[in-house]
C-alpha cells in the first residue's frame, strides 16, 4: 500500500460510506421498481412505459461507461470527470422538481415527456461517472478492505434506506391529505437535495495521481483489447454471461409493487412498507455478507445473490393462487426481503470479484466493458412490460424464473473459479 493510500485510507473510506448511506437513502426513496413506477402509472403510462423507465434508470448507469473508458485510462487524476457530470445529474434533478409542480396538475402527458427526457439525461450522466467512481475506488482502497467497503456502503445505504420508506409511505397515503402531483414533489424535493449533497461530498475524495503506462488507446484499439480479454480470461468470461443472464432475470422486478396495487388489492401507500423491509433485509444481511466477503468467503456471497433470484418470481406465483385480500398484499412483503438480500449480497460480490480479478493498468477496460454489456441487459424489462400488457402477470413470473434459474447455475459454475 503506498504511503499516500495508507495517509488517506480513513478519510477516503468515510467519503465513500457517507456517499453511500446518501445513495442508499437516494435508490430506496425513487426506486423506478417501487416510488417512480407508481409516479408513471399516476400519470397514465403504459406497462411499457414503467418497464422502460426500470431499463433507463438502471442501463443508464451501465451503458457508457466502456465507451468513456479508453479515454479515462489515459487520465492520471479520474475525479474531474466525476465533477463535471455530477452538475448535470443535480440540474436534471432540479428541473424534474420544476416540472413536476409545474405541469403535474394541468397537463400530466407534457410532464411525462418531460420526465422521461431528464431521467434519461439523469442516468446516462451517471454512466458516464461511473466508471470514473469504481476507478477511484479502486485506487483509494486497498483490495483488502474492498470487500467491506462496498459492504458497509450497503449498510450504511439500507439504514437510511428505512427513513427513505417511511416517507414514501407518508407521502403517498391519502390519510395525509397529499395530493397529486404534491405527494411525488415533496419525495423528488428530498430526491434532488439528497443527491445534490452525496455527490459533492463523493468529490472530496482524495485520489492519488497515477503514472500513465503506454500511449492512448482508440476506441476501436480499446474494443478489440476487450475482445482478446474475453477470449483469454475464462473467469472473467463466465463472470460477464452469469451477469448477464441474472439480469435479464430482472423482468418482473419493476412490475411487483404494481402486481400488489393492481391484483392483490394493496393500496399505493403499502410501497412504502415494501421499501422498509427492503432495506431492513438488507441491513440485517449485511454484516454477515461483508464478513464473509473479507474472510474468503466472496463465492458464498455470489451464490447467494442468484439463489435469491429466482425465489422472488415463485413467490409471486404462489400469492397469485391464492387471490386478491388484504392479508395476502401484506404476505406479498415476503418477495421484498428475498430482494434485499439478493440485491446487497449482488451489491457486495459482483463489484467486488470484478475489481479482484481485473489488473490495475486495465481495470477502467474491465469496468467500461463489463457495466455497458450489463446495460444492455437492464433494457430487458421493456420486454417484461411488453409481455405485462399482453399476457398478463403470470407469464412475466414464470419466464422470469426460469431465466434467474439459469442465472443460478451459472454462479455455481463460477463460484468454482473465485
């Protein structure tokens, strides 16, 4: 560890467990499976529409970051990037709050269009930081301590997490006399200024400057690079095809909260108990996770992000069977802590495994690589909206099971390489 590393490891390691209680605190309180999807639906979009957002929210992140990364290779400081996009990721934020007072009540089709266009912005913008985040993580904490970090961002993000719920669930019950568009203003408020703080915190990161090594790539230099990586590399191979596979599991992720208000009988306001066991779940799950990530133990931790998977989907199934009451809405919270494991142990193992198994002077190619195949992937739930509006729930659970049955398999497979 060098000397710079070790001087600032302390303070670098709070930034980035604060950044990530905030971003915790962000997901849980406009998760596009959960708030943002009820926020869609009020305003009279599609199934579709509601499984694009999922696939925008999510890809966005993924996407762009191999198509930034031989560029990001040749910088020897990575946090300027971070900076410049984070202005644009709070002004979208900012603009969706304008819009949402602004249009909501008058005219809720122009404020659809206009959301969907600054989510976009939103999220691909966070793409483009995102590899420059992993980077600087990489680069700031030893790989030793990597698997606890990224743990207690877990931690520290599903705490806050449970305020996140509490306040959709205020928010959105009718016995507060919110109203629409309010009850969502009043969330994506909290939103804009949540975000606008773990960002400029995140910036405060004390990187290091690094030594650049050989002359800069082109991107067609930098795509057959990647090529060679997955032919030669077969951990890193079955790696890129488990995740895959496991996310293109993720049909049906966006449309249980709707299952539970259209089919089950569950008022809008129970999202908020969903997200509150979501992140209790995976508060309670994460300090087993990050000990064992630490201790040898990361395999584990990966097979249990895909054994978890395909449980969610025969859940539904069964509650399915038994029919719409009021008892069952409240029984269906069992599938959100199936995903709050799944999504902290994924949260955990797959970052963690990819940073371990990628060499520093090609790290940024793994990243870009990895993330923007995975973003391809997160576009899979347009299909599960598609499917949604014409064949209904039942068919969406059983494709998405057998798909993150699949997935699991695989994760045996790779659990054997770690």
């Amino acid at each position: 560890m060098s000397a710079f590393i070790e001087k600032n490891l302390r303070y670098n390691y709070t930034i980035g467990l604060f950044n990530g209680a905030i971003f915790g605190f962000v997901d849980a309180l406009i998760a596009p499976s959960l708030t943002l999807a009820l926020f869609v639906t009020a305003l009279g979009g599609s199934s579709f529409l509601v499984g694009l957002l999922s696939a925008i929210y999510n890809g966005g992140w993924f996407m762009p970051q191999f198509l930034v990364s031989h560029r990001l290779q040749q910088l020897p400081l990575k946090k300027p990037v971070y900076v410049g996009v984070a202005v644009v990721r709070i002004l979208c934020w900012f603009l969706i709050v304008v819009a949402t007072y602004w249009f909501g009540a008058q005219n809720p089709t122009l404020l659809l269009i206009v959301f969907f266009v600054l989510i976009t912005i939103y999220s691909f913008a966070a793409g483009f930081a995102g590899n420059a985040f992993m980077t600087i993580v990489a680069k700031v904490i030893p790989i030793q301590r990597r698997g606890s970090f990224f743990g207690w961002r877990e931690f520290s993000g599903t705490a806050t997490g449970l305020l996140a719920g509490y306040l959709v669930a205020i928010a959105l019950s009718p016995e507060r006399g919110f109203v629409f568009p309010e009850n969502f203003g009043i969330l994506f408020v909290v939103a804009f200024g949540a975000i606008g703080t773990g960002l400029l915190l995140f910036a405060q990161v004390r990187e290091p400057r690094e030594t650049i090594q050989g002359e800069a790539m082109t991107f067609s230099q930098q795509w057959r690079a990647a090529q060679n990586i997955v032919r030669e590399n077969h951990a890193y191979r079955r790696y890129l095809v488990t995740r895959f596979v496991l996310a293109a599991g993720d049909l049906a992720t966006p449309f249980y909260a709707i299952y539970a208000t259209r089919q089950l009988g569950a008022p809008d306001s129970i999202v908020g108990l969903y997200i509150g066991l979501t992140t209790f779940s995976a508060l309670l799950a994460t300090p087993v996770l990050s000990y064992l990530s630490d201790h040898h133990k990361l395999n584990w931790v990966l097979v249990l992000a895909a054994a978890a998977t395909p449980v969610m989907p025969l859940l539904a199934l069964g509650f399915g069977a038994v029919g719409a009451a009021s008892s069952v809405a409240f029984a269906f919270s069992i599938i959100f802590v199936a995903y709050g494991v799944a999504r902290t142990a994924a949260n955990i193992a797959f970052p963690t495994y990819l940073l371990n198994i990628a060499p520093p002077h090609e790290r940024t190619l793994y990243i870009g690589f990895t993330n923007t195949l995975l973003g391809i992937a997160t576009f899979i739930p347009i299909i599960g909206g598609t499917l949604l509006d014409l064949f209904g729930f039942q068919l969406l659970f059983v494709l998405t099971f057998v798909m993150s049955g699949i997935g699991f398999w695989l994760a045996l497979g790779l659990r054997k390489r770690e």
